[in-house]
C-alpha cells in the first residue's frame, strides 16, 4: 500500500462521529486503526521516515487517549498536563521549521458574524467579546469559559452554520483584512481528502508526461508534506468529532479543541487556529477544507477592552445584514454579474466555482445564493482599523 492508497481508507474520513461509545474509547478505536493503516503503508521512500517516527506517534496516542480518561475522572488540569506533553512530541510536525504555515494571501477574505435585533452593531462590537464581559464567553468547540477570542470565517456561509442557521436578515456580518502578515495560525484545516485530491492531481499521465516521473516518484516527492500530515492527524481527529449530544451541558468533544486552544494560547510562535468547520456541509461535492473558521484567542489580557494584538492585526468593514442589504438596494436579489467580475480577485477562491445543494437535487452556483451575494456587496466596502 502506498501513501494516497492509505490515504482512502476509511479511517482516515472526517470529521468523525460518534454514536455510542465514551468519548475515551472512541478515541482508543479510532487511533489504533489509524496506527494498523500506517503500518500497512509499505511502498515508497515515506516507509523509512515513518517506522523512524512509528513510535512516537504511537506514544502520541497514548498521550491523546491518557488526557482524556484524566479528564473523564474529574481532574481536567491534570488532564491538560498530559495533553501539554503530548503536543512535546510532535511540535516539530505541526509547527514545521522549513514548510513554514498557514500562508496567508492579500485578499484572503475573513468574516465575522453576529445575530443582531433591531440595533445596529457597531464596529467594535464585531470583535472578541470585551474583557469586562468575559462572563459570556462560554463553552464552545474551540472556546475556553472566560477566554476572550476573535472568531473569524472563510465565507459567509459557514458563519450562518456556526451560529445555527439563525434568521439570515437578523445576522449582521463584518468583512476583515488582514492587516500584520506575521500573524501565523497552527493549520488543522487540511482534510485527507483534500490531500488525496492533491497528490492525485500530481500523479497523474499528463503531469508526469511533463515531469519525466513515475507515479511512485511523483509520491516521493510530497514525503515531508504526508509524514507531517500523518503525525498531527491524530490531533485533527480529536478536534472534528461532530457532537454526540447537542442539548448536553459538557460535551466531551470539545476537549481537545479547547485545550488546543490554551495551549496556543501560550505558545509564543503561534497566534490562532485554522481549522475546518464541523457543522458546515455545503454539499456533498464540496471537501470540509474549503470550510473554514479561524480561531485567535487574547494574548494580551487586560481589565477591560480588546486585546490590542489583535485589534492592530485587522481592519474591518462596518457590519451589514441582509435585511439591509436588501432594502438599501432591492436589486440585490439578482446576481450582478459585472459586479462579480470586477470583485473577484477579492473573494474566496475555495468558492469561486462551488455548487451548494440546501435542496436536496436543486444545485446553484454559491454565488448566487444569499451568502454569496453579501459577500459580492461587501467586497468593496470601506476597511478601518479599530482605535
């Protein structure tokens, strides 16, 4: 078996859900098939850097299901303790020294969203919830109690699944830019099967025809980039378990993703998260990676206000709903296909020539839909900096 034959297996689909068992021994079930798949990996030159690393994923794991049975006999700091030295192990894969991270381009868009009344948010408020109102910060998949943090989103879209498909005239949604490009996100958004589609891209006739390789040399070449996969998924897993019991006051699913959080939290090399939604689904066509949110906790607490790490790191537009989008032009409605073109090299290009299927059988361009027309809208709005 090869790396993109082990790739298809599928242990390896996310996010994972979970029907019956504790979240311990979902856990435990899922890692050792992980572990029995990479051993049965036995064709190119990744099998020598993986049996040189075989343990250390193991122990991993080990780490992995250990924090959580802590945590599950009620001592959730020692638990963190246990996840801290995990992470130890496999630091160097997810915070790669020479592949560098999540890079991040000019126009990369970034939205936050909050259901509004009939008042109209202001700037600010768009923000992470200030410092002396930390008591709403609650529990949440990458959200500690108490913690402030900016919560951003690659479309609006999946910023309407993460808060429940509330009424899409009520929400009221800021476009940010990115204004310090040394902010750096620990990328956990990369799924299998995006990678699959990857090396099988560059694998096939006509590009090695181009590149003078042979399929298995064309796999060589991505080693470095797979191996990496392959050590921080045990973690991804951990962190796209859809949640088994939504009306339940803990939900073990958000563990890890909260511990992750503390501990990027305290990493100085780091400053948020990149992950894929687990509550978004597009369609079935569209891979979870295209779905992203961005998590960037405070690091420069304080008694009150913003953190100004973050407030000098973004710009923003003032926020829009729909309802006003509407009213203000009811010529919105119709896709302005000039208009799209002028804007594009502005919008997300994982959903430039996406399909969304919220009826089942009926297919449309994203652009066309609500979201996408906000989004077409709010590219040219004015960015100001929060003071």
């Amino acid at each position: 078996m090869n790396i993109l034959e082990g790739l298809k297996e599928p242990v390896f689909l996310l996010p994972k859900h979970n029907d019956q068992d504790t979240f311990p021994t979902l856990l435990a079930k899922t890692y050792a098939l992980f572990l029995d798949t990479v051993d049965k990996i036995d064709t190119g030159s990744i099998v020598p850097k993986l049996k040189e690393n075989r343990q250390v994923l193991e122990t991993f794991c080990e780490g992995l299901i250990k924090s959580a049975e802590i945590y599950y006999r009620g001592f959730p700091a020692e638990a963190y303790f246990e996840f801290d030295a995990a992470m130890g192990l496999v630091e160097d894969f997810l915070l790669p020294k020479n592949a560098g991270m999540a890079g991040i381009r000019e126009f990369e868009p970034y939205y936050r969203a909050r259901v509004g009344t009939n008042t109209q948010f202001k700037r600010k408020e768009m923000f992470h919830i200030p410092f002396e109102k930390r008591e709403y910060v609650t529990t949440q998949r990458f959200s500690v109690p108490g913690l402030p943090c900016l919560y951003l989103s690659n479309s609006v879209y999946v910023c309407w699944e993460e808060l429940r498909r509330p009424d899409i005239n009520k929400m009221q949604v800021s476009r940010f830019k990115l204004e310090n490009y040394r902010v750096k996100y620990l990328d956990l958004s990369l799924t299998p099967s995006y990678l699959t589609q990857m090396l099988e891209v560059t694998t096939k006739g006509d590009i090695l025809a181009t590149t003078k390789e042979t399929h298995e040399q064309a796999l060589d070449g991505w080693d470095q980039m797979t191996l990496n996969y392959l050590m921080r998924w045990p973690l991804v897993a951990s962190c796209s378990i859809k949640v088994q019991k939504s009306d339940g006051t803990f939900k073990p699913e958000y563990i890890f993703p909260q511990f992750l959080l503390q501990w990027v939290t305290n990493n100085k090399k780091i400053d948020g998260v990149k992950y894929f939604s687990v509550e978004a689904n597009i369609s079935s066509t569209v891979d979870h990676s295209q779905l992203i949110n961005y998590a960037l906790p405070a690091k420069e607490i304080k008694s009150s206000g913003l953190c100004k790490t973050i407030t000098d790191s973004f710009s923003l537009t003032e926020p829009v709903s729909w309802e006003m989008l509407s009213m203000a032009n009811p010529s919105v409605v119709l896709h302005d296909q000039e208009k799209f073109k002028k804007v594009i090299h502005k919008l997300g290009w994982d959903t430039i020539a996406a399909t969304v299927e919220f009826v089942k059988g009926k297919q449309i361009f994203y652009w066309h839909t609500i979201f996408g027309k906000m989004e077409i809208e709010m590219a040219d709005m004015f960015f100001e900096k929060i003071n």
